[in-house]
C-alpha cells in the first residue's frame, strides 16, 4: 500500500492526514494548534507541523506530502531567508487604508480585469503596501515574499536557497500581483504597491508538478485551503459554504468571474479551472462569542436556538465582530437590533446570532449567482457545520435543501489527493469519493423576512464600505 500525507496548515491549528493513495481511505492523522492572533512568528507554523508529523506517528512510511495552508497571508523573508517580522494573516485588517488606496489608484474593474480580484485588506498586496509605508525598515530587508504554504513547503524541503520556493496557481491567484489567466506574476503591480520589483516570488508549479523530493517523500506543489478542500470534496457544480474561521461560499468554474465590486473573487482552484469566491471574516467564531455572552457552551447555544422561531421575534445579529470583507467593512463592528422587552430571550439571541452569521455568507452566495454561477446545490463544512442547529436553519435562510457531507479534514484530504497525483499524473484518485459516507440533508420552509431584516440592519454600514 502507498501512503501520501495531506498537511492543513490554517489559522487555528496544523492538521495532518495520512492515506492510501489508490483509495483515499485514512490510515492515521495528527494534529497540533496555531497561536491566535492575526499575526504570527512562521516558526510556531514549523513547531506546529513538527508537532502533528510526531503526533499522526511520523512520515517515514510515505511516498509524497502536500501542504495546503490559509491563504493571503505575507510572509517577508531577508536574503538569508530569516522572517524580517511576524507574517500578517489574512484577517488582519490594519491594511485596509492600503488596500482603499491601491483600489482608486488603479480602479476596481483594471484590478478584476488584470488579475481577478479587488484589494481588500486580506490579500498580500494590501499587506505589502502597509508594509512599504509603515515599517519601510522592515521592507527594504526583504529579499522575498511568499505565502504560509509555500513557507512551509519550502522548510519541508530543507533547502535555503530562496530561488526553491514555489508556490501552486490556486494561492497565487489570491495575491493580487498573480494572473490566473495568463498563468503570470504582474511585476507591475508588486512595484505599484511595494515600491520594488526586484523582491522575489515564489515559481509557480503545475497542477502535477511537484518541487521535487525531501529526505525520501515527494513534495507535491500544495494549494490555498478552499482550492484543497474542493478538490477533496469533488462536488462538481454544487456551491460550497464553509464555516470555519471565516465563511466562504465558493463553486468551480471554466471561467474567471469579472466582478468590479469585489465581492466575488476569480482564483484559481487546485486543477486547471478557476474557483469564484466570496468570503466573509466572520463565521464559526460568532457562535462562539454568542455562547460566551449567553454563558453557556456551544451545544447549549445550540439548544436555544432551535427553541426559538424562525425570525428570532424579530432580533437581528449583524455579526460583524471582526471587521468584514464581505461587504467591505474593515473598522465595522458587530451589533444587536430590533430588541423589545418581549424578545430580548436567551432563545431569541441565540438563534440570531446563526441566522445573522448564515445570511452573512447567504450575500456572497446571492453574489456568485449574480454573476452567473448558477447554485444547482448547497454543501456545508467547516467547524461550525457540526451544529444541529446550524443544520436545520441553514435552508430557512438558503431557500434550498442543504447537504452536510460527513465530518472530515477536507482541505488535508484535498492536499493528500494532490500528493497522489504528484506521484504520477495518472495516479487513480477518481475513487477516493467513494469511501465517503454520503451527505445528510437538511430540508426547511423559507423564511425570507430573515434575509429582509439582515439586510435592513447590515445596510447601516455602507457608506463606511465608501473610500473618502
């Protein structure tokens, strides 16, 4: 039997699987966790990944290895290839005045037009302008720049010599300085918002390329963590949602979408096709916050919640507790409306704070079929999918049935499916799905006065979306 490994690297912890690469099926994992915070030293990522390669019984059985990880984030390396600071993540959103200016400066629709996306405060251009203009110490010792996986990649690899980091075009299209379409860095743009562009980036591998070996494991080329997580779940048209740390709603497609507003995103996914994307910053973490302001635990959250009625009498979560991305709101914060005396209920609150957090990422579903991803089907993961009620609510605020695939570490999954194909372009991955327990549905009467009254609440927020 050959073994490859599959190595998350997100915001909150390091996860690892190792399968057979004919079948997909698991045969061990490990895990460790990532220190918060939106900012971070990489070597806690290398203590972390060290940590769960020791807990999942190590990699020495194993033909190939990806590495799939968070994405956006800006890793600054020296000429020594030493960090020159702690990496910023994607949910840090002190770039958001770099991103405002970087989008009037070259104007949305050249940004979607040249490389599919608008700047928001997420992706590594904005981080690299912040960088330039706020620590210009800091950006005139960088030598190169790279994601989190690449980062990690290249450790695994165990050569310092910055020209061997690689990068895959699913992370690199998340950039802002990569073109999915002509497969090509804009050197134009890194110098736009770096001031340089003589700092290196990573080379971009092919979909079965992989940067050759370490110590005796394939290193396969890794992937941005929705990219990874589709090619696990190989859903085929269905829209998936994923609620972990952020909320994405994401489908493939054959062509990049054009979306001068920003809310959708046109990556590239982990083959050769493109991914459209709209992300919220906000997701599993405001049912959490909800429970800590009730004092309960989540599954007590969840209780109450489903005690209540559809609508919450009336109360409204708007669950910007970290700023947002969708819409564009960096500096909002999260809020309470539409309470009376008679509905200011545990119940009530609880179940509004799932509604607000579904009908937050329900916009960026309305989006992609706005431009023209037709939702044929919702799938739910993510931490926060395993909520009953996060279940059954889900179709009152989608106007659809929902299926939750089982439970399982889909973006490891995805990187371990990668580390297959590396191994040999006609690797048979095509049966993995099927050792796969089927999806459970969920099934609910609409309620679109949810959505109305979200809207209503959230539309006070807008005119902060307005660069001035």
């Amino acid at each position: 039997m050959t073994l490859v490994a599959g190595i998350d690297s997100s915001t909150q912890a390091c996860k690892l699987v190792v399968v057979d690469a004919d079948t997909g099926r698991p045969v061990r994992s490990g895990r460790a966790p990532h220190p918060p915070g939106t900012e971070v030293d990489p070597e806690q990522w290398w203590h972390a990944l060290c940590a769960a390669i020791d807990d999942a019984g190590g990699l020495d059985d194993v033909a190939a290895v990806s590495v799939a990880g968070q994405q956006h984030g800006m890793v600054a390396l020296d000429e020594d290839g030493r960090p020159v600071r702690d990496a910023l993540l994607w949910n840090d959103t002190r770039s958001a005045r770099a991103a405002a200016d970087l989008t009037r400066e070259l104007g949305a629709a050249e940004w979607a037009r040249q490389v599919g996306i608008v700047p928001v405060a997420s992706f590594t251009i904005t981080k690299l302008r912040w960088l330039a203009e706020h620590e210009p110490e800091h950006a005139a010792r960088t030598a190169a720049i790279c994601l989190p996986h690449d980062w990690l990649t290249w450790r695994l690899r165990g050569d310092r010599d910055l020209r061997a980091i690689t990068t895959d075009r699913s992370d690199a299209s998340g950039t802002g300085y990569y073109d999915s379409l002509g497969n090509a860095y804009r050197h134009e743009l890194l110098e736009l918002a770096f001031g340089r562009s003589d700092v290196l980036v990573p080379r971009v591998l092919g979909v079965h390329e992989s940067t050759g070996s370490a110590a005796h494991y394939r290193l396969a080329a890794g992937a941005g963590d929705n990219a990874a997580a589709m090619l696990a779940l190989d859903c085929g048209s269905d829209t998936v949602i994923s609620l972990g740390t952020s909320g994405v709603a994401c489908a493939t497609t054959d062509q990049r979408p054009f979306d001068p507003s920003g809310i959708v995103a046109g990556f590239a996914d982990a083959t050769d096709r493109h991914l459209a994307l709209a992300c919220t910053l906000n997701a599993a973490r405001v049912l959490e916050v909800a429970a800590g302001m009730l004092g309960v635990d989540l599954h007590r959250l969840g209780d109450l919640a489903l005690s209540a009625p559809p609508g919450s009498q009336g109360v409204v979560f708007v669950p910007y507790l970290e700023g947002e991305r969708t819409p564009d709101l960096p500096d909002a914060t999260g809020a309470l409306h539409g309470l009376t005396g008679a509905n200011a209920t545990p119940a009530n609150i609880a179940r509004a704070a799932v509604e607000g957090m579904l009908c937050g990422i329900a916009a960026g579903v309305d989006a992609l079929a706005e431009h023209g991803i037709g939702v044929t089907g919702i799938r739910i993961t993510g931490g926060a999918a395993a909520s009953p009620a996060v279940r059954h609510i889900a179709p009152t605020i989608f106007g659809m049935p929902v299926a939750v695939p089982p439970a399982a570490e889909y973006v490891a999954l995805g990187a371990a499916r990668q580390a297959a194909q590396a191994l040999s372009e006609n690797h048979r991955t095509a049966q993995w799905a099927e050792h796969l327990d089927p999806p459970t549905w969920y099934r609910a009467p609409v309620a679109p006065g949810i959505r109305r009254r979200h809207r209503d609440a959230c539309a006070h927020y807008l005119p902060r979306s307005t660069p001035s």
